[in-house]
C-alpha cells in the first residue's frame, strides 16, 4: 500500500465517518503521447462513510499543479488540477453484493490505499492536448518559430485539394449541365 488509512473507526458502526486532509506526491502520469509532471505535492481532503454492508464511500477533492507541455507552441506551463475524489471499498467476502459496473477496491485488515484514487481522479481531469492558452499561435510550419513570441512573415501556402487531380480527367461541358 502506497497510501494507506486505517477503517478500523468507520468501519464499526453504519453512517460513521472519518475525513482526511493531507499532501502526497504523485506519480509522473502518461497519457496517450502527453507526460505530466507534479510541480509539488497534491492536497486532498476525503471522507470515508460507512454505508452498510461492509461499504465504504470515499468523497472529497484532490488539487495538484502539473506541468504540462502546450501541444500548439512546446512550452512547458503549470496546469492547475482540481479534481473530485470518489471511491467505494468493500470487505473481503462483499464483492458479489456489488453491481457489475461499480469499480471498488477490497478492504484488507481494515486498511485501504488511498493513492490509486487520487491517481485516477487527477489523471481523468488531464487534456489529450493540452495548451497554455487558447490564443496561442503555435509553431511557424516553414520557419519552426514561436509565433507567440516574434510575429512570422512565412507564407504558409494552402495545402492542395485531394480531389484536384480529377478535376482534369472530366472536363466539365456547360451545355450537358441543363439536359439532365
């Protein structure tokens, strides 16, 4: 267990509940071609609840800077995270009293580990392709310049049309047009 927390509390009494606000430091995250690094230590808040059945409900937030790079211009920026934290334990024994579709995690000696939720709630809140503004202009396609940075004067030329090569095979004929 990489982040663990003691049920032992919650665990005796149904509704109990036991609310955790503490730092970690995360993983470097890759997702699909983009890697995020942390800039420091996420902050999270959770409440563990007791629901009854040997369940336990987690709920809370986690917030972490990430540092990103803008797919547009190749800057590297700070990316501010703010995600929902939900997760749901259930003891050993439990998991056939769980729907198909719910995603839970076992209770082992009344100890959970918090940290893959963390990890997946920061990660589902990360853009395939993140960008450091919306206004950025990105990378001269001729000159490799930051457009952001120094106006370019290169003169993109318009890529050609996929179909320009039939439009010489058929010549159009201006009088056939009307006998349809």
């Amino acid at each position: 267990m990489r982040l663990p927390v003691d049920l032992a509390g919650v665990l005796e009494a149904l509704g109990n509940t036991m609310t955790i606000t503490d730092r970690v430091v995360l993983d470097d995250v890759d997702l699909g071609a983009e890697h995020y690094s942390f800039a420091g230590p996420a902050d999270y808040t959770v409440t563990f609840t007791n629901g009854g059945a040997g369940q336990i409900v987690a709920t809370g937030t986690v917030s972490v800077t990430a540092r990103a790079t803008c797919v547009r211009c190749l800057q590297d920026f700070d990316l501010p995270v703010s995600a929902a934290i939900d997760a749901y334990y259930v003891l050993p024994g439990r998991e056939a009293e769980i729907p198909d579709e719910q995603e839970y995690d076992v209770i082992h000696e009344n100890r959970v580990d918090l940290y893959p939720a963390l990890e997946q709630s920061v990660a589902v809140e990360f853009p395939f392709a993140p960008v450091h503004d919306a206004a950025c202009k990105g990378i001269c396609p001729v000159c490799g310049g930051d457009r952001n940075v120094t106006p370019c004067t290169c003169e993109v030329a318009a890529p050609s049309s996929p179909f320009a090569a039939l439009k010489d095979m058929l010549p159009l004929d201006d009088d056939k047009l009307g006998d349809s």
